[in-house]
C-alpha cells in the first residue's frame, strides 16, 4: 500500500509543533517568574539593552565590560523590551518577563518548524513526498518542540543567546538546502534571493552567538554527503536556454505547501537540468514525481561546474559563507580584545583540562535528551585534571558513536549526518576553548536538532519495518502505529517540561528544584536566601515569621559557599540599627572576603551621613576599606582609598580615642602609604592614652618607624622598652628579635643586625631546651637563614666570609630541603665565589625540586636560564646552553626574552663553530734600524 502526499498533513504539523511548544512551556508565561543569575546583569540592571536608543553602542561594542561581542542578541532584547513598554514609564523598575519569554518561545517554535522542513526534505529527496514522510519529520520537530533538554534555553532569559543562534543557523541551512536540492528548476532571481538570505540569516546567527561559526562546516558535510540523500545524480545543463513553454498544471498529488515546491518556471530564466542516472525505482510511490535538482547558472560556469562536478559548485557555493564566518569572528575578536575589561578572572583550568572535563560531560547531555532526570540551572562539575576511567568509558562511548555516523552514511545517511550535527555542534562550547560552567544546558539547544535527526526518523523508520515484516505487508497500521508510540512520547514530554516550566514560574519553586537536582549548588543556596529575605521583609508586622525567615535565610547563607554579605545585615539594615548591621556585614566580609559586598556596604553607609558619626559606623568602614584597599594596583586609586580610610579612623579616634584596635589600623596605615613620618606621630598620640602608654605593639610599631626614619639609636632604645614593657613570653620575645633584626638587615644596619641574630640563638637553644616549643624547627630556620643574609651582605666578594654564608645555608637546608629562600642564597654565594661547578650542582637539585611544584613556575624558569648561562659563558657548551632555554620556552612559549636569549645562543653557536679567519700579523719595522746615521 502507497502513501500520496497529504495537503492536510503537511499543514497541520507547524500547527501542532507551535501548539505542543505553547502546551510545554504555558505554566511559566507569567510575570511573577523570576529573572536568574545573568539575567539581572543582562536586562534588569542594564539599562542599555532596555531602549532602541542605544543601538550605536550595542553595534560598536562599547557596552559595559561585556564578555562577548552579540550585537544581534542585545538588539533583540532591547527591542523587546522596548516594544513591551518597559523602559516608558521608569526605567529602573523591573522590566516584565512574560514578553521576554513569549519571544522565546516564538523563537522556539519556528526553530523546529523550520527543522521539521529540513528534515521532511532529507528523507523525501529520494523516495518523493509522502505521508510516511511528513509524519516522520513532524515527529522529529515535535519532539523538539517538547524536549525537556531544551527548556532551559526558552525559560532562561539570557539563554536567549542559543536559542536565537540556532534559528537562524536552521534558517541559513533551510536556504542552503533550497539552492542545493530544488523541488524544481529555479531561476536565477530565486537563486539571488535565497542565496542571499542564507548569508544573512548566517551573519545574524555568528553576531549572535560565536558558536555559530560551524555553521559552514555542517554545510560542507551537508554538500559532500547530498547524492546519498537524493539517490541519483545530477549535473547542470550546459544546453542553451529554452524557448518560454507555458506553465503545466500543478498534479492534485503535489503538495503546495513547500516554498520550494512550485512547478518547473516557464520564465525566460530559467534552465532545465537532466538526469543522467535513473531513479530508485521500488521505493518510488505512486504519489511521486521526478525531482530536477541543481541551480541556474548565474553566469559563464555552466562549463566548469559540469567539469567539476558537484563539489566544486560547493566550493563555490559555500566560499561566501566561509568568508562571512571569518570577518565576523575577526570582528569580534578584535571588539573583544579592544574594549577594557576589568576583573576578568583566571579560568581554574587549561585547554586540555577543559576537554578532557567536557567528554563525560557531553556524554551526560546525551543522557540528559533521553532520561530528563536531573535538568538543573548550575550544574557542578569537578576539573578533570588527568585521564581517568570515567574519562576513558565516556570517550570510547562518543567515539563509537562517531564512527557510527561514518558507518551510516551508505545505508542511513540522514542519522548519520545528524550525528555529524551534534558533535559539530558541540565543537565550539565543549572541546579545547576553555569557558566558564564547563556544564550548561542552554548549550544543549544547538546539537538537540542533529540528535534528533539522527534518532527520531531511525527509530520510527525501525518500529514501521518491524510491523511490516510481521503482517508481511505495508499497510495504514505501518504508519499509525509508529505516530501512536511517538504521540505519547511526545504527551510524556510535554508533561515533564510543562511541570519544569512550572518551577520556573515561581523564584522559590525555581530555586528548590535547582537545590533538590544539586544539592551542592551555591547558586540555590543563595537564591533561597534571598527568597527568605524577602519574605521576612515582607512580615515586618509578624515578628514570629519574620525571625523564622530569617533564621532559614541564614542557614542557607552558612551552607553556601558563596556568602552574599548583603543578607547577613539587611534585617538590621532596613529597621536602621545601622551600628549592628555594619558589624554583621563585616563579619560576613572577613569571613568570605567578597569585595564587591564590602563596597556595597561602604555606598550604603555613604548614602546615611546621617548616621556616619556613629563611631562602630565609621570603624567598620575603615577597616573593611582598608582591607581590600590592600589588592588594588593602581597607585593612585590606591593612595585616594588610604585617605578615605585615615579620614574615618581619625573621625572615630575623636570620640573613641582609647579603641587600641582603631589606633593599630590608623597606625598601619599610614604605614601602607610609607608615610613613616605620620606614622611616628600617630603611634605619639597612642601613647599618650594611659592605657596604650606602655603597649609593646605600638612600641614596636615607633620602632619601626624609626627605623625607616634613619634614627637608629632611638630606635634601639624603643625596642629595649618593648621587651621590658609587660610581661613578653620567651616566643613572644623571639618575634620581636626576628622581626627587628629583619629590619636593621634591610636598612644597611649589618652589624647591629648581627648582634641581635646572637641574641636570637641564646634565646633559640634556651627554648629548645625547655621543650616549651613545638614549631623550634622553624624558628631555627629562620634563624640561620637570617644570619645567612646579614653576612652575606658583609662579605662582599671576601670568600672566607662566603663559606661561612654557605655553611649556614646547608644547616637551613637540612631542616627545609625544599627552601626556595635558602637555594637562591646558596646559588648566589657560589656565584659570587667564581665556584660555577658547585653553583651548577645546586641548580640541577633546584631544578628538580621546583618541577614538582607548579606553583613555581617562574622560579623554575629562573633556574633553567641560570644553567643556560653558565654552560655558555663558563663551559662553551652551547648546545646545552640551547637545551636549558628550550625546556624554559616549554614552560612559558610567549615569552619574548627567553626567545630573544635562545637566538642569541644560537649565534654564539653558529659564531663558534665557524670563526672568523685569523689575519696575518704585519711585521714590525724598527725604527732605529732605519733611522739615518748620524
């Protein structure tokens, strides 16, 4: 039994797949669901993305501090936002996301419309339209449309990003197919046109999202795979064009619902093509007619394109495509590495990390689109550092499945170039290009059309020969039986991501699903904070549940990680108990050190002057401003913090001027600025409190400053009084020796530097003695290693003097091997004693102490051009020489130095393997044996 084309067939499965997308995602259309993680930075707070008048800005890249260059995405959202109101009445309240997410299911929807097109012409391009056909393509769109895989890239706003991206990928290849695999003959305006639109729709979707940029690939695969999807060849003609014939009726068969349908034009344009291979045969139906594919020439190839055959039309077809991915990729990464950005954090893992963390991963997404168990916002994935056997399993997995898609090309070439789909698509988010959450879902959105092409029509195809071969017959049930299992799959799926959507609809609902799919999140544990925090606030009149709010959100702020210091003080904050909420704000600080809650914290204390002269206000805003001051590189930025911070400490010491912490912090600084001057005055004033009068910290600090002062007699006096001053426990009184001897070393003092290290060790054996310190071993090192400097810097170029530096090193070395401190000081002794071959032993045993501490890298490389010169310039070995800068260039290949050095041995090489000729020395004349004679 055949199957004809069925006109209400094709129609109705744009319709159900809009409906089945409406049916899916309907719980979550309201206004009340909340905007998520990028979405408050994205749309909420950026008030550029929320007006058409910013269109310049977007388009020049010049937004703040973006991460990525998507002009087409920021133009879509600002028109949305735009065209829904949000930014006519005031533009800082909350834009309205029932707009924003009807877009994206609009978007959604003519995705897989769209798909269901491609894949509709995929398998009819050599068997003829059918019944059998439509169903299976529809079949593959609407289970698009209801994949709970999918949801997140239509419910999260900024996951916009994929969603877009992949309608006008499918868009650009749905254009691409009409050029490449005509229904019929098209003249040279149509080809314009759709080839044309093609580019832009390419264009649209890599200004959208970069991972649009294999789009010409998958045509490429696309064009060398097409004779297996048409099932016979054809070339274009090269007979001269027609005379104008009259249009034939259209065939009650032929379906006219497809844009590339339309009968064989009688236009003057137009240019037949002819078969030279005959068709299938059994697999045509009755409903059938012959297909004519190619394109019209658009100028003077017509010749070469037969010659070549179909893959150079491809080439020349696709080169436009190839050029425009390029350009546009260029751009961006010019805009990208152009523009300032500020803060940009390392990512914690390297290009091979981050791949081999991606292979498990992508195998999880695989599971992800057939078990939806465990759809999640943040998923938490360690870093694969090394190969595993997780890693192995999951990379043979993908690998089979890769070689599957080779395998299929002959027999089931539409799987198999649905397999080549999904991994190309994953090629730009999930291979060697390190990005932030090596685990997104939205990411899923793009390869879900090519897992879908690749599963969907196999398995209804399989279902369908399994019931002819058991009644021995193709019949009306072949067709409805494969569409009644799919149909409930499809009402299974619609029921999973509508109660998906459902959680979204609501931000405690979203954040307990995102808990209970990962436990480990501190994205959930956060938001629900934030959740409690609000509905304590909006209780102010019911003190019972507002304090269990509270109490809930900070439990979830302690289970966090990711402490928001913002929740600990804002109960305190809102009902103006401003002394309280700064305190529990700093806690929070010093806890998590978040900078940017700590300037938060300073905005809002500056927006209550009112209430800045409340002495814990002004104390806490000092220190905690001190305290991340302390990061800061810029000087001048730097400097202007210092001020704002001696100014709230001086305001504070007026009306609490016995606070020995607030004195410490005033005192240190001025010692941060170096403005030892001030420094000396502000530990004065310390001291003239009664209670602070004989402190050993503030003692020790005017010594310190005395030090700096250059006035070393009063300094020495000032430490005297430290040690006397109360009562100083015996490791107490050893600090202070370190410290103060560390500090005449550094200030030229040698010999008095040296007295006070003899101090050190009578005090070091009289506490190893007692047995009353466990950390001896320390301070001994510390110890030697300190006399180790002063006495190499009084030694000079005296070798005696040297040996004893030497001597004292190996003993620091035997109680810390891996001292990076005392190797630097052994080297540097033998070097200034001329010793190289012992210098050299020490940095080969250097060497392979720091290879095993990657945090040492530059150290490392220090060493490897160390050696680099001695077997140069002491030993003529250039080679090694070579060897040494070569492993240095293997730990950093950039750097130009090691570059630049590794040249210059190299000439030293070349210069010394061919010297120059010697010249001849020219005889000398006596002059007195040819002075006339007298």
């Amino acid at each position: 039994m055949s199957h004809t084309p069925n006109h209400s067939v094709y129609w109705a499965v744009p319709i159900a797949i809009f409906l089945v997308a409406l049916a899916s995602y309907a719980p979550a259309l309201n206004n009340d669901a909340p905007f998520v993680l990028d979405d408050h930075h994205t749309i909420v707070d950026r008030k550029e993305t929320r007006s058409p008048v910013d269109l310049k800005r977007i388009w020049k890249g010049t937004l703040s501090e973006e991460d990525y260059y998507r002009p087409m995405l920021y133009t879509g959202l600002a028109l949305n936002l735009w065209l829904q109101g949000d930014n006519k009445t005031n533009p800082d309240e909350k834009p309205q996301i029932l707009g924003l997410r009807f877009i994206n299911l609009l978007l959604h929807a003519g995705t897989w419309i769209l798909v269901f097109s491609i894949v509709l012409r995929l398998l009819d391009a050599g068997r003829g339209r059918s019944t059998t056909t439509t169903l299976a393509a529809g079949v593959v769109a609407v289970i698009g449309a209801a994949l709970p895989a999918c949801s997140q890239a239509v419910l999260y706003i900024s996951a916009r990003s994929s969603l877009q991206m992949t309608f006008f990928v499918v868009l650009a290849f749905r254009l691409y197919m009409s050029v490449r695999m005509p229904r019929s003959v098209i003249t040279e305006r149509q080809l314009v046109i759709r080839y044309s639109g093609m580019l832009l729709a390419l264009a649209a979707a890599i200004l959208t999202k970069e991972a649009a940029a294999v789009t010409p690939v998958i045509f490429l695969v696309f064009e060398l795979m097409r004779s297996r999807f048409e099932q016979k060849i054809t070339v274009i003609s090269s007979e001269p064009e027609p005379e104008p014939v009259e249009k034939p009726e259209k065939s009650e068969q032929a379906p006219s619902g497809d844009s590339d349908e339309s009968p064989t034009v009688g236009a003057q344009h137009a240019v037949p093509l002819q078969s030279d291979a005959e068709p299938a045969g059994d697999d045509k139906t009755d409903g059938e007619r012959e297909e004519l594919t190619g394109l019209s020439d658009p100028g003077k190839k017509t010749e070469q394109l037969k010659a070549a055959g179909g893959l150079f039309a491809a080439a020349l077809a696709l080169s436009p495509a190839f050029f425009i991915s390029g350009a546009i990729l260029a751009l961006q990464a010019y805009l990208y590495f152009s523009i300032e950005r500020h803060g940009a954090p390392m990512l914690p893992y390297s290009p091979w990390q981050y791949f081999l963390t991606e292979i498990p991963v992508i195998a999880r997404y695989i599971q992800l689109y057939i078990i939806p168990i465990g759809l999640s916002i943040h998923h938490v994935v360690p870093v694969v550092k090394s190969i595993s056997p997780g890693v192995i399993a999951a990379g043979v997995f993908l690998l089979l499945l890769l070689c599957g898609g080779f395998v299929l090309v002959w027999k089931r070439p539409v799987a198999a170039f649905g397999i080549f789909w999904f991994f190309l698509a994953f090629v730009p988010t999930s291979s060697f290009f390190p990005i932030w959450d090596p685990m997104f879902e939205h990411r899923m959105y793009f390869p879900a059309v090519g897992f879908l092409i690749a599963v969907v029509p196999a398995v209804f195809y399989g279902i369908r020969a399994y019931e002819m071969r058991s009644t021995g017959r193709e019949s009306l049930t072949s067709v409805v039986l494969p569409s009644m299992v799919f149909g409930l799959l499809a009402f299974i799926l619609i029921v999973v991501t509508a109660l998906r959507a459902y959680d979204w609809s609501s931000e405690k609902r979203f954040w307990k699903a995102t808990e209970k799919a990962e436990p480990k999140s501190y994205y959930a544990k956060t938001g629900l904070a934030r959740v409690a925090m609000a509905r304590a606030n909006e209780n102010n009149d019911n003190p019972k549940v507002r304090q269990q709010a509270l109490d809930e959100s900070l439990k979830y702020i302690e289970e966090s990680r990711d402490i928001w210091a913002e929740y600990l003080g804002e109960e305190r904050w809102n009902r103006k108990l401003y002394i309280k909420a700064v305190v529990e704000y700093a806690k929070a600080l010093r806890r998590t050190g978040n900078n940017s809650g700590a300037l938060m914290v300073l905005q809002r204390a500056e927006q209550h002057r009112g209430d800045e002269r409340v002495p814990e206000v002004l104390y806490q805003k000092g220190a905690i401003l001190r305290e991340i001051t302390k990061d800061i590189k810029d000087p001048k930025k730097k400097k202007n913090n210092y001020l704002i911070v001696l100014n709230a400490f001086d305001r504070y010491l007026n009306m609490r001027g016995k606070d020995r912490n607030a004195h410490l912090e005033f005192i240190r600084t001025f010692r941060d600025l170096e403005d030892y001057e001030n420094m000396e005055v502000a530990v004065n004033d310390a001291l003239r409190v009664p209670e602070l009068r004989k402190n050993r910290n503030f003692l020790f600090l005017r010594t310190e400053a005395l030090i700096h002062l250059k006035r070393f007699a009063e300094a020495e006096e000032t430490f005297r009084d430290t040690l006397a001053s109360g009562e100083i426990k015996d490791t107490l009184e050893w600090a202070y020796k370190y410290k103060y001897g560390l500090m005449l070393w550094r200030a030229g003092q040698y010999e008095s530097a040296l007295n006070i290290s003899w101090e050190l060790t009578q005090l070091t054996q009289q506490l190893e003695e007692s047995g009353t310190d466990p950390d001896i071993g320390t301070k001994k090192f510390m110890e030697l290693m300190l006399k180790a400097k002063i006495k190499s810097s009084l030694a000079g170029k005296d070798h005696q003097k040297l040996d004893e530096v030497i001597e004292l090193v190996k003993k620091a070395l035997e109680i810390d091997p891996k001292s990076t401190d005392a190797y630097n000081g052994l080297i540097d002794a033998y070097f200034r004693k001329k010793d190289y071959p012992k210098m050299r032993e020490s940095l080969l045993v250097y060497k392979d102490i720091l290879k095993n501490e990657p945090e040492m890298r530059d150290e490392l490389i220090k060493t490897y051009r160390a050696l680099s010169a001695i077997a140069a310039e002491h030993y003529g070995k250039y080679e090694e020489a070579e060897r040494w800068l070569l492993r240095a260039l293997e730990e950093k290949p950039d750097d130009e130095a090691l570059k630049n050095s590794l040249n210059l041995i190299k000439a030293k090489a070349e210069a010394a393997k061919n010297p120059p000729p010697k010249q001849p020395e020219k005889k000398k004349e006596n002059p007195e044996k040819n002075a006339p004679r007298k």
